[in-house]
C-alpha cells in the first residue's frame, strides 16, 4: 500500500493537534460573546491562581504604565477594559504552548512566543498611530499568526533537503512551503484556529497573515497583522529560518496609508515595548 500525499498526513494531523490549552476554550467563548458578563473572567480563573498571578503580573510590566500596582482582577478590569484583559488571559493561557522550541523553523524556546507578543503588540500600536478603527481581536490573531508552524516544523524539519532545493533569491518560505507540502504554515494555521472554534475574522487574519492583497475581503486586521509581522521581522525578533520580509504588501501600504517614516518610527518603538514587556516575554524554565 502506497504511502498517502505529504499533504493529506499533515491535514489529518490538524484534526489530532494538542487542543486549546487549559483555560483558553472558556475565555475563547468570551472572545466571541458581545453580551458576556465581567464576573465570567473572574469565575474561569479563580480556581487558577497561577494564571491569575500571571496575568496580573502582565497587568502590573512596564508596557501599560501604571503608576499603582494592580493586586486584583476587578482592578485590572476596571483599568485594562475587559476585553483587554479577556486577550492579555489569552495570551497567558497560550504561553507554554507558544514557548517550545519549534522543529524545522530554527526557532529555539521561547522565539515563537516573544515574536507573537511583539506582533500583537504592534498590530495595535499600528492602528492607534494611523488612527483606524480595529476589530478587539487583533491581538489574538496577531498572537497566533504563526501558530500553523508548531505542526508544520516537523514535517520541514523531515523535508529540509527537499525545501533547500527550492530556495531561490525570489522565492519566500511561505512560497516553498506551497510547493513542498501543499500548503503553508498560514493556511494550516487557519485550520487549526479554525478547529478550534475561533472566530473567522481571527482565522481569516492568521490565513492571510503573508498574503493580505489575497484575501477574499481584505480588512484593516488582516493588514495590521501583516504589517506588524513584516516589522517585526525587520528588526530580527523571532524570525527563524522563514528569514526576512522587509516590505508589506503594496495594498497594505495603501489601505493603511503606509510610509517609510511611519515604519521607521513604529520599528524603533517596537525595541522599546518589548523591553518593557521584556520580564513578562521571559521563557520560565
């Protein structure tokens, strides 16, 4: 019996993919619920106290400023806004899943997790200074934009030799990746988020994430995933083998009115957001 596609394997592994960590499936409804109630945070994680120091210590790092110390999650709330603080729990239930070090990709521990920060962080840093409207879930599409390579990584790392002898000057990885395995990180991205329930605008983001102008309705979150993914990538945050991008896709440029200046300035700010969040982007042993 002959062995199936590389392509059908790697779909079926979708299916079979390690589920939405701990608390994050209950806060995932919350994403999704525009009627949810406050004390619906509070009750998914009081009996997580250790979730709850950390997204309190994420609450108290040096990136949101404020100049007395948050001790409770009402507080936070009261301060952060709920849906904020529904992403910054998010973020923290996803932590151990985004640290490991991810085969093929040449990312060690922890490289997957601070890019993922880095980019939310900037997705909406980039819409505030360009002055958009953005959907609340940017920071979690941009969170888990690249998270399609924490399947992938194995089959490149097992198909290296065949992915090497694709590499041309003109070609991106993502590109490779089509022509290796039939899909890229994106897309297998998209169908995991997709298995999991997550919201199609939060799919569609991470689907799109290298190729916005393809997306069948381009949006501003889809765009301001990309452009904070190019920047990142310029200033070396956690790019691994898939190597650098330095331009954003000329309809993003366009939609969000784009210029050098304005990447140059949010490039040199984004090296000090992520030093204050620097404690926080720490990879716990």
């Amino acid at each position: 019996m002959s062995e199936k596609p590389i392509i059908e394997r790697i779909l079926e592994s979708v299916a079979t993919f390690q589920g939405l960590p701990g608390n994050a499936a209950k806060v995932l409804s919350m994403l999704d619920d525009p009627e949810f109630e406050v004390s619906q945070i509070e009750e998914t994680l009081r009996l997580d106290p250790e979730l709850t120091a950390n997204v309190l210590r994420l609450t108290n790092s040096a990136y949101f400023g404020f100049s007395e110390k948050i001790g409770s999650l009402k507080q936070a709330i009261v301060l952060l806004g709920s849906k904020k603080l529904i992403q910054l729990v998010m973020a923290t239930c996803m932590s151990g899943l985004m640290s490991q070090k991810v085969k093929g990709y040449d990312l060690d521990k922890g490289d997957l997790w601070r890019h993922s920060i880095a980019v939310s962080v900037v997705s909406e840093k980039l819409v505030e200074e360009i002055g958009i409207k953005a959907e609340p879930e940017i920071f979690t599409a941009a969170l888990l934009h690249d998270i399609g390579k924490l399947l992938l990584g194995q089959h490149v790392e097992d198909y290296m030799d065949v992915i090497n002898a694709h590499v041309t000057a003109e070609k991106s990885f993502q590109a490779i990746e089509r022509d290796v395995f039939g899909a890229d990180h994106a897309e297998i991205g998209a169908r995991i988020l997709q298995n999991w329930s997550f919201p199609d605008n939060v799919v569609n983001a991470v689907r799109w994430h290298h190729e916005p102008d393809l997306a069948p309705e381009p949006n501003s979150m889809t765009d301001a995933v990309h452009a904070a993914n190019v920047l990142c990538q310029m200033i070396g945050i956690g790019t691994g083998r898939e190597g650098l991008q330095y331009e954003p896709a000329q309809g993003t440029v366009e939609r969000l009115g784009l210029n050098a200046a304005l990447l140059e300035k949010l490039a040199s700010r984004t090296l000090m957001w992520i030093e204050e969040l620097n404690e926080i982007l720490a990879v716990q042993e």
